[in-house]
C-alpha cells in the first residue's frame, strides 16, 4: 500500500481464521489473465521433503508474465497452480528421510528442483538439470501459508535474518550469479543495464566488492534514484541521453545486462572495451539484431548466459555477502497476500523496487531492516 507523498505503507494481513488442514494460496486456476486468493489443502511432506510455514514472499517479473498469460507463461505453465518462487519461511515438518535439516530455523528455497542424476547434475552444474521443475512454475510456489519442496532445496538462513531479506535470497542469488560469472569485478569499470530489483541488487554487489566504478542504465527516474542510493558512481537515462562512449579512457571492463532490451544489450556491448567480459541475464521479448563481427567477434569479448544460480555455491557466496551489502532500499513496499492484485499494479507502474508480500495471519515485513 503507498501513502501520501509515496511513503510506503504496509497492508495489514487479516487473522486467520481457516481450519488447521486449510490455507490461503494465490493460485492460477484458468488458462487466461489473471490471479485467484483461494483456500488450498496444507501439503502433506513425503519422505525427502520439508514443509515450511511462510513468513515472507516477493513477486518476481515470472508472476507477472503467468499473471498476464503471455506467450511464455502459455508455454510453460499448466493450471491450477499456487504460484510464487521467491520465498522464506520457518521449517515446520520434515520427511522420515530427511537428513541435515531440522524443524525450527528460517530457511529460503531453492526454486530449481533438480535431479541429481543428468549430465549437468553430475557435474555439478544442477541450476542447468536437464530435467528441472521450477518452483511456482511447473510444481505448486510460495504464495502461500505452507509450502512444500525437496529438503535438498531448503538453505538455512543466518539467526536474525529479517524474512523480508529472506525471500530475497532467490533473486540475489541470481545477481550475484551475475556479477560473478567469468571472473571479479574488484578494481573493474562496470556497466549495469538495467535496473529492476536484480540489477539494483548487482550494483551494490559490485560496489562491495571493489569494483571501480559501476555506471547504471534505465528509463525511470525512479530506479535510477535507487542505483544511487545502491551504490552507483554513474547513472544515466538512456531514453533522453545516451550512455557515455567510455568510462576512465577505454570503456567499461564488465558488462551486466539485466533488462532483455534489445537497445540496452547492443549499447553495453559498445561500451565495453575489447577483451573485456559480459553477463547476460535479462530475456529479450523476441530475436536480437546484432552486429556480432563488430561487437562480440573483433573486439574479443566473452559472453556469459547466466540462469538461476550455481547450487549451491552461490548460495553460501550469497549468504556472506549479505554481511557486507545493504539490499534494505531495494524493497520498497509490502502487502498481505489478499492484495496481491495491487502489488502486481504498482508493479506495472515502474513505481516501485521490490515488492514483499505476507501471508494471513503473518505480520507484515518491516521495511525498517
């Protein structure tokens, strides 16, 4: 909820009043636009599984994508479904099986449920299984009261960990995927494209690990006043200027596309200098024009796919640096589940970083970490 002048407000979640096998979900529940806050069943856990009592969730632009139904959520998603990847919460039961994990501490959730018996699993590379489930996509989320999910996929947060920073560990983990992917950005010249919550995040990743300086590319004020209270040196609007043609003589180092545009992929790419390195992760819409002689092929640049994060190496990286970066300005706002519909509207206004949002009967994240 905002309040006069943009100051944030927390919805209040109301009491729960189910009965104890039942509880709250936002479900996709049609192949068409839109989200349904029903009742659903409390997960029962099988032998390997854990079950966790939520405590925070925050919406990712993926909840958005199956919300509108678009060309890719029709692709990949198979209603009725609880939707939701981005989650933390309390382990409240676990499966006779389950060895290393107890009930009791905060945990986020890995959303990608691997195998363990492909290729990629084998050789360590399970963010990349050959036969993934995802977490609120392809199997039942985290916009709920309980969820359900492999014990293999339960990290164990920090004692003291507030459960706002707790849902977050999802997509930190994939900025700092990002950052790192190919090599440090200690003493680097840095260029973010792209600054929804994920690159916001990378920003101040970077400036915590030494980066030299980190320029910072969008098309909203509003994101680009969070880049600096992140940590940018430079922030640039690229729907009224255009970036800078070079940042300390030659260009930037490091390249950290977030966004998917087509616009901002090609000019990173021309602001980084030759030899240097980029990480891609933003999804284009449709095909990308680009000049890959010049660009990529005479300029010797290597090109880094990121997806997900590395299991579980990121995770542990993820959870010291959040010793030495403050992601506090990235959330702005905080809803009970029941309003979802409003959360995933201010969304769309570009009003906003990151939203959280509390099951009933849960208080509401504080936005004062």
């Amino acid at each position: 909820m905002v309040g006069q002048g943009g100051v944030s407000e927390r919805s209040q979640p109301p009491a729960r009043t189910l009965p104890a096998d039942s509880m709250r979900a936002v479900r996709k529940v049609r192949r068409d636009p839109g989200f349904e806050v029903g009742v659903a069943s409390v997960p029962k856990v099988g032998p390997h599984e854990a079950l966790l009592e939520v405590k925070a969730a925050s919406i990712c632009g993926t909840d958005l994508h199956i919300h509108a139904w678009d060309e890719w959520a029709a692709h990949n998603v198979e209603p009725p479904l609880i939707v939701g990847h981005e989650c933390c919460g309390v382990v409240v039961d676990i499966g006779e099986e389950v060895e290393g994990l107890e009930v009791g501490p905060l945990a986020a959730v890995e959303g990608h449920f691997f195998c363990e018996h492909c290729l990629m699993c084998q050789t360590d590379r399970r963010h990349l299984c050959l036969n993934m489930k995802l977490f609120g996509v392809t199997t039942d989320g985290g916009f709920a009261e309980y969820v359900r999910v492999p014990a293999r996929n339960v990290w164990k947060l920090p004692s003291g960990t507030p459960p706002a920073l707790g849902a977050l560990m999802d997509p930190f983990g994939n900025a700092v995927h990002a950052v790192f992917a190919g090599g440090d950005v200690a003493g680097q010249m840095v260029a973010v494209t792209g600054c929804g919550p994920i690159g916001l995040m990378a920003v101040a990743i970077c400036r915590a690990s030494g980066a030299a300086h980190v320029l910072a590319t969008d098309v909203s004020s509003y994101r680009l006043d969070l880049a600096r209270k992140m940590g940018a040196n430079t922030v640039v609007d690229v729907s009224e200027s255009s970036p800078p043609a070079a940042i300390g003589g030659e260009g930037v180092d490091v390249l950290l596309e977030f966004s998917g545009h087509p616009d901002a992929i090609n000019q990173g790419l021309d602001l980084l200098r030759p030899g240097g390195r980029a990480a891609l992760l933003g999804l284009p819409p449709s095909e990308v024009e680009l000049k890959l002689a010049d660009r990529v092929v005479l300029k010797g640049v290597s090109l880094h796919g990121v997806f997900g994060r590395r299991i579980f190496e990121t995770w542990y990286r993820a959870t010291n640096l959040l010793k030495k970066v403050d992601l506090t300005p990235v959330i702005t706002h905080s809803f009970a589940l029941e309003d979802i519909e409003q959360a995933l509207a201010l969304i769309r206004s570009g009003e906003c970083g990151k939203v959280v949002l509390s099951p009933p009967g849960t208080e509401a994240p504080s936005l004062d970490l």
